[in-house]
C-alpha cells in the first residue's frame, strides 16, 4: 500500500477521506462475500463481517450508493486501438503511421469514421491533441495527424491516466486474489533480477517496451477479430485485460528482497 498511499498523499487525499470512501468499498465487498457463500446480506451480517457500523451500512442501502457505473471504455482509447490493429493505418513496422487528417480513403478522418459515426473527427482530434497524444504537421499545405510513439499514454496527472490506472491495478489484484483464494488458475507472474548496474537496467528496460509492443500488437488484433465475429452473441458479456508493467528501485530501497537473490519467477498461475 506505501506506493498508493504517497498517489494519494501527492493528490490531497489525506487518511480521512481515504476512509470515507473505503467504508462503501468494504461494504461492496462485504455483500459479495455474503452472496458468494449464500448467506443473506443482512445489515447486521454486513456490519459484522465488513467491521462498518450499522447506521452507515444502513444509510449505504437506502441511497443506492452501492450502485457503480460501469465506464465504457473511451472513444480516444478505441480511436487508438484500431490504429494499431488495422493494417491499413499501421506501417512497415507495425506502428501506427502518420495520417492526413481529412481524406476519403485512408485519413484520420475515415479512422475515427470506422469507430463511430456520432462525433465528429475533428472533436476525437482536438480530444487527442489535449491529452498529448497526437500532433498537427502542415505538409505541403495538407494538415498530417502525428501520433506519438509512445502509444496511448495521457499526460501525467490526467483523469484519463488516473481511470486507467485504477482499471490497471484493479484486475492485476483481482487476478492475484484469485489465485490466492485458489479459483481457477490466472496468469500473474513476474520476474526479477538482482545485482545489476544501471546500464543493464536500462538494456531490460528496452527489452521490456520491445517484446511489450509485440503482445499488444497480437493480442489488439485478435481480439478485434473476435469481437467482430461474435459482437451479436448473446453470450459476449465477457471481458478481460492483459497488462504488463517494469520497475526498477535500488536494492537499499527493497528491504524485503534478498539480495542473494540473482534471478526468480513469482509461480502464481
């Protein structure tokens, strides 16, 4: 939790507040257990088991507060996700290639055409140059649309950033829960050298965003694949997320970690 409590900290968000919006989430949780092991989900059972006190977990009840909004994923997102996946908008390296911004045929303006036909381009394309995402180049007196290389990444700070990395780390946990709690097996492995100097670091850490770019690529295709072929099955009600993450820290600052440790693979899956 140290890592998420110095976000917090550095967001204004004081252990007060922190509790405050932790009580419905221990409530949330409370009631799945309760329903998961088939008991009734009594305030009395929820206060017992969530440590809440009763008139909160009764007020939580009767203002619905237990009600999320599910977030669709955003239109810059799907916007992104189809320029990597579409041969078309992609070059000979596989990375989404510069666009003209207005065209007929293969422009900015035709992939976000593809994706949706209720906004239009140029408000995806101002939404994309606010978030750093993209650039505007005049050549030869035609506007050229420049995404960054560094893929789907919103500036620091960013609403957008900070509601992916709430999804991020929410299922990287979940995925990790499970396994523990000894449900069906999930992948959520890791794997971490020790004793390396920073030029090493620097080399794995290329190596990482290398062999990263070649899965998302992979997995962004064919998913798109799937989901066109059974995108009116009524039994589509799945998601998922495949995520990958590198670090790197001085040992001094990783009490926990042996530092006769050379090289391990966590076996969780």
């Amino acid at each position: 939790m140290a890592p998420m409590i110095r976000l917090l900290l550095s967001c204004g968000v004081d252990y007060v507040r922190f509790t405050a919006v932790l009580k419905q989430t221990f409530i949330e949780q409370a009631q799945s257990e309760l329903n998961e092991a088939h008991c009734k989900d009594t305030d009395s059972a929820l206060s017992l088991l969530s440590g809440v006190h009763r008139k909160d977990v009764r007020y939580w009840r009767e203002n619905g507060m237990g009600d999320r909004i599910a977030r669709k994923v955003s239109l810059s997102s799907q916007v992104f996700s189809h320029w990597i996946q579409n041969p078309l908008y992609r070059d000979r390296f596989k990375n989404p290639k510069s666009l003209l911004r207005i065209g007929d045929e293969v422009s900015f303006e035709t992939l976000v055409r593809q994706i949706t036909q209720d906004v239009h381009p140029y408000t995806v394309l101002s939404e994309l140059v606010r978030l750093g995402l993209v650039t505007i180049k005049k050549k030869q007196g035609q506007d050229w649309v420049i995404p960054s290389p560094r893929g789907f990444i919103p500036p620091a700070g960013s609403v957008e950033l900070m509601e992916l990395f709430s999804g991020n780390l929410g299922d990287h946990v979940s995925a990790a829960v499970s396994n523990i709690k000894g449900h069906e097996p999930r992948l959520e492995q890791s794997v971490f050298v020790s004793g390396l100097t920073p030029e090493s670091v620097v080399k794995l850490a290329q190596l990482s965003q290398k062999l990263w770019s070649q899965m998302r690529s992979e997995i962004i295709r064919e998913s798109s694949l799937l989901y066109e072929q059974e995108r009116n099955d009524p039994r589509a009600l799945h998601r998922i997320r495949f995520g990958s993450y590198f670090w790197d820290a001085l040992l001094s600052e990783s009490p926990s970690i042996q530092e006769d440790k050379v090289l391990g693979s966590t076996p969780s899956q």
